[in-house]
C-alpha cells in the first residue's frame, strides 16, 4: 500500500530524510520508530501530499505521490500533531465542514459524522466545543476526522503524545480497531512500548535514515541477550545437584548462584518453560523474575542514550 524508495527531502544545507526505504503492506500497523528530529514527520508529509521530495519516489497504492497527487490523497486519511479545528464551531459541525472538503454530499455526510462520534464515543460530547475535551478524546476525535472520506490508508504522527497513560492505553484500542476493520496504519511514535504492543513491522530512523527494521520480535533479537530468570528459593528446600540440572537444559547459556538467589541465562520461552519445571520439581520458589530485551534496549543500543 505504500512504498518508499531512495527518498531524499534537504533544507537547504540539511538532510532530513537521507535516501531511506520501506513498505507497508495492506492490512498491517507499520510503524516509523525515532527520535526527536530524525525525519519521521518529514516522511508522512511527503506521503500525504504535504512537501515535496528533494529526490526518490514515494508511492501510494502504486502511484507516484508526486505525479498523481489527487488519486494518493483519495486514499488517504491523516491525523496531524496539530489539530486545527475551528475554535468557534462544535465538533459535530467541525467534522461535518471538513468532510465537505472532502466533496462528500450532504445526506452520506450525515451518515458519516454519526458513525465518527459513535466510533470516537463522542456522540453525547457533539456540541461541545474541541478545546473542551480532555486530551484522550481530542485524539479519538483526530483520528475519527481522518476516518471521514473512509480512506484505505491512516498515517498517524505521533497519535498519543501528550497523553496521560489511561488515555495513551484507550488511543491504542481505537488504533488496533483500525486494523480490524482493514485499514492500513503508518504512525510515527518516540513511545518504546506503543511501537511493541500495536506494530506487525517497525522501521527504526535516526538523522534521516533507516538504521533497522523487522518486527518487534526480530528487532530485539539484534543485542543477541538473553532471557534472564531471576528465582528465589526457600533455603529449608534446595536441591545440592541443581546447578548440574540446570546446565544440562539445552538453551541454558549460563546459572548463577548466590546463597539461595538463582540467575539462569536461556534462549527463549520455552527454555523458561524447561528451567521451571525442573527447578519446581526438587525446589520450594519464593519469587520469579524473567526479564526480556526490550524495544527501548534495542533503541537506545541503535540510536544513543544522549537526549535530543
């Protein structure tokens, strides 16, 4: 559904976007995963129509962004940063203005606004003003105006920032519904954990390029770490033989032991699943703590620990 190739967008002396590539394939939560300033933004605009590229091509559904502007942005919904609704008129009124632009008539237009604020759950919040929401139904209600033209393809740039975590959470529900309904989702995000729960594939970009890419999953398999099993053991219970047991596991990299605290490097889950079961069958656990890589391992390893 999109596909970007060799893109390149200079300010002048400065490269925002350095000669990145990527594709997002139809049905799927793809997302663009940066710092402040890495070029995240620069790319949807260039996606939605909104700045030209300096060179490379971008293509919506297979046509060149450029060349065929108005055929791209038919199929596109987008939610901004920036809300820019009209102070002076209520929502209903505001997403019923904005889908005139979109030249939808008046009786389907209706019909559209009603389904927007049923699927926002802002039905009973209609005539209130958009500065009078709380910051969790300003971004429903962004995401929801996007929807009005229903477009086969969201870009959302950073559609929670801002947010209080119960917001952040709900924002993510109204995201993953997108899916299911068959949109395609682009979003750019700097939040670790809403690249890991929502995206099927995610590019990671800094200073204008694309320094990794692949699923959550692949892309913490890049520190090559382990899966670390903290356990407690009752001291009156302990098994003399169970460090031999342990290493005997294939996949355990390495046990640890200290008084009566074990610390087991393994490969992946099922070896956790191993490690248990022969701890628990000669042994009293007082406490399990199993600690994965992360996502913002992964970041900070690629991208610095310094602030931006």
């Amino acid at each position: 559904m999109i596909e970007v190739k060799d893109l390149v967008k200079n300010y002048g002396e400065h490269t925002a976007v350095d000669g990145i590539n990527f594709k997002v394939q139809k049905g799927e939560i793809f997302g663009f995963l940066g710092p402040n300033g890495a070029g995240k933004t620069t790319t949807l605009n260039i996606l939605a129509g909104l700045s030209l590229p300096s060179s490379g091509v971008a293509l919506i559904a297979g046509q060149d962004v450029t060349k065929h502007p108005i055929g791209c942005k038919k199929r596109l919904g987008i939610a901004t940063q920036d809300s820019n609704f009209d102070h002076h008129l209520n929502i209903k009124d505001n997403l019923f203005y904005q889908g005139l632009l979109y030249g939808i008539s008046r009786k389907e237009l209706k019909k559209r606004v009603e389904a927007a604020l049923r699927w926002a759950k802002l039905e009973k919040y209609r005539k209130k003003r958009f500065h009078q929401l709380s910051g969790g139904m300003q971004r429903r209600l962004v995401v929801a105006r996007a929807m009005l033209s229903d477009p086969e393809i969201i870009l959302l740039d950073e559609p929670t920032t801002g947010l209080d975590p119960q917001s952040r959470r709900q924002v993510w529900e109204y995201i993953k519904d997108l899916k299911e309904n068959g949109k395609t989702v682009l979003l750019t995000t700097h939040y670790m954990e809403e690249a890991d729960i929502l995206c099927d594939r995610i590019s990671i970009i800094d200073h204008g390029r694309i320094i990794a890419y692949g699923t959550p999953d692949e892309l913490k398999k890049i520190l090559d770490n382990d899966i670390v099993i903290d356990i407690s053991l009752n001291p009156e219970v302990v098994s003399e033989h169970i460090e031999r047991d342990l290493n005997s596991i294939s996949g355990v990299n390495y046990v640890k032991i200290r008084n009566h605290e074990i610390r087991v490097g393994v490969n992946d889950d099922a070896v956790v699943e191993q490690v248990l079961i022969s701890i628990i069958a000669k042994n009293k656990i007082t406490g399990i703590n199993i600690i994965h890589p992360t996502l913002e391992d992964v970041f900070l390893h690629l991208t610095g620990r310094e602030m931006r």
